[in-house]
C-alpha cells in the first residue's frame, strides 16, 4: 500500500491508502495422482503475498484455489496505514493449542516499545516488547487459562523526541485481536461402539463406551445421555448432534474497557489544536463478535424413531459404560449419540451408528388417514438383501373396513435377484369408519440353486409388517343427543325425541347410563378431549378433563380406561406446553413461542399449572414464581383504556388472577378488598372468582358467600367470548364455600340446562369450567347414590344392567337398525345419556357461508421455476400449491382455518429440513398467521384477530402421495368462541395416477 495523508476543509488529517499489486511470479507445473508438490518461493518484497493455484482436471473441469502469506523482513512499511490510533493486528494462526507461542504481526510505522497485555473479563497477563521495522512481530506464550479464547491488546507508544514532524509530540497506537485457544482441559475424549455387526428389529443390542479425561485417566462417575435415533427422522427434522463443548465454552466477551488521556493533549502544531469536550477511547470491539420347526414369524408392529433414551447412565471407576436395549421393529439406521459431563465443566460427546435390517425387508407406504368411500393403490417396497434368487408371495390383509378391488387380488407374486427390491401395487377401498389394521407380508414360494428351502431359512427370507391409520367419514356426522332421567319402574322411551331421519341412516346409538346426574359431565369430556387445538386457553382447558378423573372416573364413561399412568402422562404433557408459552417476563403468551403475555390466558394458563403442580406434574417453583410475579404486578396497573368496552371481561380476569394469587399462596387481600368496591358491575363469574379468592386466601366467610348469594345477572355485551361461564362457575363457588346449601343443587340444574343439543357447553372454554364445577360437585356435595337396577329392551331381547358403587355407569353401543325399539325401566333414580351418531349420504358438499363468512379452495401445481399452473390431471410426485381465500365481513377474534386433505396428499412442512421449499408461496410469514399446525390429515392455521372486510389468501403446499380416487373434505373458517360463525368450501372428489400410468390406461 501507499500512504498519503489528505487534510480536509476543516483542518482534520485522514489517510487514503493506495493498493498496489503486482505479479512476482508465475510457473507451471503438473502435480500428479495422490501426490503432493512442494514448490519452493523466495519473497523479494515485504507485504502480502496471494498465492494462486488454478488448472484444469484431465476432463478439462477447471478449478482454483487460493491462500495469502504475510512477509516482513525489510525497512519499508508495506501495510495500510489506519486513520487516528488505529494498529491492525494479524494472528499467524485461526486457532492454538495451550502450550503454544502464538506470533502476531504489528502493522504500524511507528517504531519503538509495545506494551502488550493479555486480556478477558480484566488483565490476565502484560508484557514489554520492542518493535522495529523490519521485524514487527510480538511472541506471546498461551496456556490453559486463554481457552476458549483471548484478547490480545498492543498500544505503541512512540515519544515527542522520535516524532519526525515539525510539531514533535508524542504518538500513540492501539490495537486488538483474538486468539482462539483450544479448550483440552475441560474435553472428555468418548469412545462409543456398537457390539456386533448384525442387527435384527425386536432384538436386543449392546452399546458400550469409555470416557476419559484429557490426560488419559478415566473419567470415573461421569454422567452420560445415552439415545439412538431413526437417522431418517433426525435428517427430516435438520437435527444436529449436541456440542456440549462449545454450547458452555463458548468464546466469550471482552468485558474490558480501557481509556487513553492522548486524544485530550493539545497539539502542539497550532493550526490543529480544538479544545472540544475530553472523552476516553474505548477498546474492546472485537468482544461483540464473541456473542446439541421354526418360531413363527414376528410381526413388525413398533416403529417408534427412538431405539432407546437413557438420561443418566453413570461411568465405573474405569470410565466405562454399557447398555442394552431392545430394537424397535423399524428397519433403519440408528445414530447412537452420548453426551457426557464430568464434574462442572468438563464434556464431551460422541456418534456412532447401526443399521436394522432383514435379509426381506418390507416398506409399506400405506396412507396417514383415509375417508369412507377412497379408492387407493397403496405399495409396498420389497428389498431382497440375501444371496438368493427366487419368487415370493406378497400379500396385504386387511379388516373389514377395507375391501380389495374385485379384479385385483391381495395375493401377488415378484422374482427378486439378490439385493433386488421390487414395489408392489394393490388396490383397495374404504367401506367403513374406524381404526384400519393391516398386514404386509412376504413369504419365499422358490430360490433357485441347490439350496433346501427349509422352514428356518424360510423363515428368515420372509417379514411380516402392520400398519394402523384411521378411517374418517368425509362429511360431518349428524348427531342428537338426549337425557332421560328414569325411576319408579316407569318405560321409557328412549328413541323419544330423536329424530326420525337420523335413526333411518347408517350409525349406532351410545347408551350411557349411570346412577349419577353427574353422568352429564361425559359430553363435556368428550368434548375436551377430542378437541383438536391447542392454545393457551385449549391446552388448559384440555388439562380440566385430567384434573378431574379421579373425582369422576366412575361415573364419565370416557374416563373408565384411563390408567393412573395415563393421567400423569397427560397432565404433563399438558404443562409442558403451557411452559413452552411462558414469555420472557412471565407471563404467558397465547400461543407457544409468542413474546406477547395476555393477561386473560396467563391467569388461566397459571391456574392450569398450579393444578398441573398440585396432581404431580414437575412445574419448577421458578416458572410459577414468574407467573405469580407477573399476574401481582399486572393486577397493580391500570386497565388498558382502550378495552374499556370490556369492562366485564376485565372485571373477570382481575378476579381470576386473584383466585389463582391465593391459590399459590400469594394472596392480595388489600386488592380482594378494593375490587369489593366494585361488585355491583361485576358479572356472576367475577363475584364467584373473588368469593372463591377470599375463600382460599382465609377471608371472611360471610363476605365470600355474600358475593355468590347475589344473582343479579350480567349485562348483554359483544365480547368476543360469546359464550360465558356464569352457571358453571355457580356451581364450582357453591360446592367450595357452602357444599350443604340447597342452591348448589339449583345452579347444577341450570348449568345441566344450559347445554346445546350435542350435550356439552359449546367451547372450551364453557367446558372446562362446567366439567371443574361437576367434579368439586362430586367431591363436596354428591354423596351417597342408591343402586339401581335397568331393564333395557332392544331388538326383541331385554338386558338387565346394575348400577351400584362398583359399577356407577355402564355403556351400551346399538347399531341402527329398521323399526328398532329401545325401552328401559328402573327401580329406582338413574339417568340415561342416548348419543345418536348417524352417516349422512356420501355427496358433495358446501359451499356454505355466514353472513358474509366465505371459504374457498384453489389447488394448483406448482412447477419447477417456481410458477403455478391448474392443478389438471395431477401424478404421483407433484407439488401442489392449495390456496384457501378467506371473506370476513368484519373482524373477528381468535379464528381457525383448517383444511382436511384428501388421504392422496400429504403437507410439506417447511419446519423439516427435508422438506423444506425453496418457494416462497405459502403462508410461513403472514402477519395475521399467528400459528400454524401441519399435521398428516389437515393443515391448520389460527388468526388472534382477523382483518376487517375483504379477501385474502393463506396458502400451503402438499405432494401428491398416492395413486386413486379420495374426497377432499370441506375446508372450514370459524370463530373458535363463537362456533355459529362458520363457513364451508365445497367438498371435492380428486383422482390422482401414478407417474407412469398415462391417461388412457
């Protein structure tokens, strides 16, 4: 570079560096095969020096590559001059090891003593070195203590006596650089291995390893996470394996600030002196960038992508470790992945991998779900990895809710070569609802060669695979469902009421029947737990049904085969996900990963891990300490003037946030006491909130039950929380305060009222308070039930059923059938819930609106550049582009908008690596999408408030899986709190072919 020095306008210096380059030299040369070439170079000149290689291959494919070399040696100043007090500082190396002299290149003219320091979170070492011309460069030894990285700082100070100027003043120069230290020290060397070389589905495999510290010793007692993984499912989802190393040793900051009185002196050239406000230079910028016979055959049933998950394994006091394991049925290959901590600080980790397979493996490509009436040509992929040539039977059995095309058989025959594979094609259709099990087999029929075929070898050239997927019906169910209460030996009707069209169709009749009124609790769990989102608010009131099972498992039907593993499981699935809500101060958002916490959903989400906490689930104390917090906190602040229209909203969540500060144990009573003086606008849920808050926080009891005794109702509103909880939460205040008083049994039977004809609360929401207050009504209240005995008479036949304390509730499931008849007696009080579910016919669907609500579907298939074309005759293979065109005539909050996919299509989830599209035409990165579920039967996408008037497009993308013909059902938009504002697309037969099947085959 060349120098030159440029005063400007204002008196100020600056330097403008010229770059010069020059050819020093250039040879040719011819390296050979697998051999390396040294080629000797002599600089003539300091500076930087590229050094170039670039050529062809013998196929004429061109390459080139290069590197740069610093030289110094002479009296001339080759490097860019910096503006001010600048010095740049280059490392010889990217990266050392402790023990090593790390050499660094002072690039100033400036010659004279550099004091050097060592630097990282303060001072760690200093030195005095002398700089020269011709040979720039400072020595530093590293060690153990400069890992995972330092910062080396040197200020050249050059005195007034040696400055070349006119002026003579003193110079000074500053610069800094990183070196990267290896961090050995703190590695654990993991040597992890598979025992043997073949590997079986349903077999046990053995992996061992050994962990030992950097000097060789064992790492005795040391903590290792031991998994093995489908690497398939590991690909798909862009997973990479943990680095314990450089996850907790990461480069680290600078955190040292340093000043200079320099830039303060006062020139002595006259014409530059300015006495501006004294300042200091702070160094340290490069911290910012420092910022894981024979025995029959077994059928392969288990394919789950987790060979095993063993968090805590512990080394022996020679650092070794082993498990074993059974493998799952999968024929894959497994990465088995350790993670090892010793101590505080010392990791490490390791991979290995194994593969499952068979000498026949079979893949079935059977469909994620199906609909009544499809048609598919479902494969299946036979891969022959023996050393035998011959024939095999394949064959696909199916149940009876899966009919084979009656010119094509379920029995094929193929002739694999060894390591051949074959795909064979069958053809079947859905006649029925329910949960589809099939079987693929494959069985040696011949081998060629002078080999026995005997029933040990055949038995190891065959496999057996089952495959299990739910068959949906395309067009919503027509159901009724009525309440019978019986006793006194009176006949009762229970057809009476139904409606004659639906018990004409094809279905079935659900008998619940129980000793109980709280058999009325089952539509709201059925309702809970079949519900298919999954927001703050969902994910809680989903939690409501696991709360209550003990109190209601005998009497709920849905509850009877519930396990106390399956409550545990559930309830902590449950509270992960509510943690996964949590934001940054506290609260909770109301979707997972949102950064937002609402005030409504984070006293109910709380509440949700409060119960969660108190039936066993492991919610950490800071979590709810957070939640806690935050809910003090925001009920100290003004309410937000611009939802002062949701005044009664408001006034319920203050309140509720209230009952759950008491029940942490963290009760308000001065804030209790100032929301007393509010009562008189408060709606029935608040008064219950507060009442059951002074309840538990030890108030007064009079004041509690003064709340709930006060029935004046609420105001009619147009919040969007259509439907509210009043009745229920009548119900849960009365048989938590005051269990004896007869009002708990007036407001149970106006919540019982209060239900839609399906036999639940309508949301949620409505739900999950009704179903609380039914179980602290069976807890507190309900006590002593009679015995009864039912006469049930259907289809010429009279069963006799008994309700008792052992058996509270009985289910009876009655296939529709021309001129039935169902009547039942009592001897004394039961109550029969009669659940009419019936299949409409089979026919095109929708449109269908909502005062303006519309839906409409568009497919597409998207081509190679990018661009869309209609989706015509679509093939095997094909991305299509399904565009849904949403119409709100006004905005609404809180919407879903779902698509089912016909079982021919599968959705392309941008979240997987392997999926991921390089087009940008789907929805990912709407503004108004607040969260988006792909799933294998539909794609889902939830708006907290939608736009106001107009059309609007959300898209998402799905390829085409199989051959056939499937109904694409309704695609729907809907009011989640307000389910009567709902729209439908129109239902849609689509047919697909193979890639190689042509049109008029």
């Amino acid at each position: 570079h060349e120098a030159v020095k440029i005063k400007s306008a204002d008196g100020k210096v600056s330097v403008k560096n010229t770059k010069k380059t020059e050819k020093v030299s250039e040879q040719e040369l011819t390296i050979e095969a697998n051999k390396t070439l040294t080629l000797p170079f002599i600089p003539e000149n300091a500076g930087r020096h590229l050094i170039t290689l670039k050529g062809t291959d013998e196929n004429g494919n061109a390459f080139q590559t290069a590197s740069q070399i610093y030289i110094y040696g002479s009296k001339e100043y080759p490097w860019a001059v910096q503006d001010g007090m600048k010095i740049k500082l280059v490392p010889e190396k990217k990266r050392y090891q402790p023990g090593e002299t790390a050499r660094i290149l002072v690039m100033t003219p400036i010659e004279g003593t550099a004091l050097v320091t060592v630097e990282r979170s303060g001072v760690h070492r200093e030195y005095r070195r002398e700089l020269k011309a011709d040979n720039p460069v400072i020595e530093l030894p590293l060690t153990d203590m400069d890992a995972p990285n330092a910062y080396v700082s040197v200020i050249v100070i050059r005195g007034a006596n040696a400055s070349p100027r006119k002026h003579k003043e003193p110079a000074l120069k500053l610069g800094y650089c990183t070196l990267n230290v290896a961090n050995i020290k703190d590695r654990l060397k993991v040597a992890l291995e598979v025992e043997g070389s073949q590997h079986r589905p349903g077999e046990p495999t053995t992996v061992s390893g050994t962990v030992t510290m950097h000097d060789g010793k064992p790492a005795a007692g040391a903590e290792v996470v031991l998994y093995a993984e489908d690497e398939g499912t590991l690909a798909v989802a862009g997973y990479n394996n943990p680095d314990p190393m450089n996850t907790f040793h990461a480069p680290r900051p600078l955190l040292v600030d340093c000043g200079t009185s320099f830039s303060t002196f006062i020139s002595e050239n006259p014409d530059d002196r300015d006495f501006s406000n004294k300042g200091f230079t702070i160094g340290g910028g490069e911290g910012d960038d420092a910022f894981g016979g024979s025995r029959p055959l077994k059928v392969r049933t288990d394919f789950d992508p987790c060979a095993v998950w063993l968090p805590k394994v512990k080394t022996d006091a020679d650092g070794r470790f082993s498990a074993t394991f059974t493998n799952p049925d999968t024929l894959t290959r497994y990465r088995v992945i350790a993670v090892v901590l010793h101590g505080e600080s010392k990791f490490g980790d390791a991979t290995t991998d194994y593969t499952v397979d068979k000498p026949i493996m079979l893949e079935p490509a059977a469909p994620r779900y199906a609909s009544e009436g499809d048609q598919l040509k479902p494969k299946v992929l036979v891969q022959n990895n023996s050393d035998f040539e011959g024939t095999w039977e394949i064959s696909l059995a199916t149940t009876s809710l899966t009919q084979a095309a009656p010119s094509v058989p379920n029995t094929k025959t193929i002739t694999l070569q060894p390591g051949g594979q074959s795909t064979v094609y069958f053809d079947v259709k859905f006649v029925n609802t329910g949960t589809a099990t099939w079987t693929w087999s494959a069985k040696p029929l011949e081998i060629k060669g002078d080999t026995e075929l005997t029933p040990v070898l055949a038995r190891d050239l065959s496999d057996m695979a089952e495959t299990k997927f739910k068959i949906t019906y395309p067009v919503p169910l027509m159901r009724q469902v009525e309440f019978v209460s019986m006793k006194d030996n009176g006949q009762n009707n229970l057809l009476h009421g139904l409606k004659p069209e639906l018990l004409e169709g094809r279905g079935h009749i659900d008998l619940d029947l129980s000793n109980s009124l709280l058999l009325e609790a089952g539509g709201a769990v059925d309702f809970l737990l079949n519900y298919p989102y999954g927001c703050v608010e969902q994910t809680t009131s989903a939690l409501m049904p696991w709360f209550a099972v003990r109190d209601l498992k005998s009497l709920v039907p849905g509850f009877r085969d519930k396990r106390e593993t399956d409550i545990s499981k559930a309830i902590q699935a449950g509270a992960d996900r509510l943690l996964t809500m949590q934001t940054r101060d506290g609260g909770l958002a109301y979707w997972p990963g949102g950064t937002r916490a609402e005030k409504w959903a984070t006293s109910y989400g709380g509440l949700g891990l409060l119960l969660a906490k108190k039936h066993g689930a492991e919610v950490p104390d800071a979590a709810v300490e957070r939640i806690t917090a935050w809910l003090a906190q925001s009920l100290k602040q003004k309410p937000d003037a611009a939802l002062s229209k949701y005044r009664q909203w408001n006034h319920e969540t203050r309140a509720r946030a209230l009952y759950v500060l008491s029940l942490a144990g963290k009760s308000e009573a001065a804030l209790q006491n100032k929301m007393l003086d509010e009562r008189q606008t408060m709606t029935p849920t608040a008064r219950a909130f507060l009442a059951m808050a002074i309840q538990a926080s030890g108030g007064d009891s009079a004041t509690a039950l003064s709340l709930i005794e006060d029935d004046t109702p609420r105001q009619v509103s147009e919040h969007w929380m259509r439907y509210h909880s009043d009745n229920a939460m009548q119900v849960l205040a009365w048989s938590e305060i005051a269990p004896q008083n007869e009002k708990v049994h007036d407001a149970m039977r106006k919540m019982l009222a209060n239900r839609n004809p399906y036999g639940h609360w309508r949301t949620t929401w409505c739900n999950s308070w009704a179903l609380q207050a039914m179980a602290s009504y069976a807890r507190n209240v309900e006590k002593d039930r009679q015995p009864s005995t039912i006469q049930l008479v259907t289809h010429g036949a009279t069963k006799t059923i008994t309700l008792d304390t052992n058996s509270p509730t009985q289910t009876v499931r009655i296939p529709l059938e021309e001129g039935m008849k169902l009547i039942a007696s009592c001897n004394n009080r039961a109550f029969a819930n009669v659940k009419l579910s019936a299949k409409p016919k089979l026919a095109p669907t929708g449109p269908w609106g909502h005062k303006g609500l519309s839906i409409v579907r568009r497919y597409e298939r998207l081509l190679a550049d990018g661009t869309t074309q209609p989706m015509g005759q679509p093939h095997v293979g094909d991305l299509i582009k399904v565009s849904l065109d949403i119409t709100f005539p006004y905005a609404i909050d809180y919407v879903v908008i779902e698509d089912r996919l016909p079982s021919l299509f599968e959705t392309v989830n941008n979240d997987f690596a392997s999926q991921s599209s390089r087009f940008k035409t789907n929805s990912d990165s709407s503004w108004s999408v607040a969260h988006k579920e792909l799933r294998s039967d539909r794609a889902s996408f939830f708006i907290n408030r939608s736009w106001r008037g107009g059309t609007r497009s959300i898209a998402y993308l799905a390829r085409v899986t199989s051959a056939g013909v499937a109904t694409a059902p309704a695609a729907k938009v809907e009011a989640m709190y307000d389910p009567e504002k709902i729209a439908l697309s129109n239902s849609k037969t689509l047919t697909t072919l193979r890639k190689e099947t042509i049109a008029g085959e």
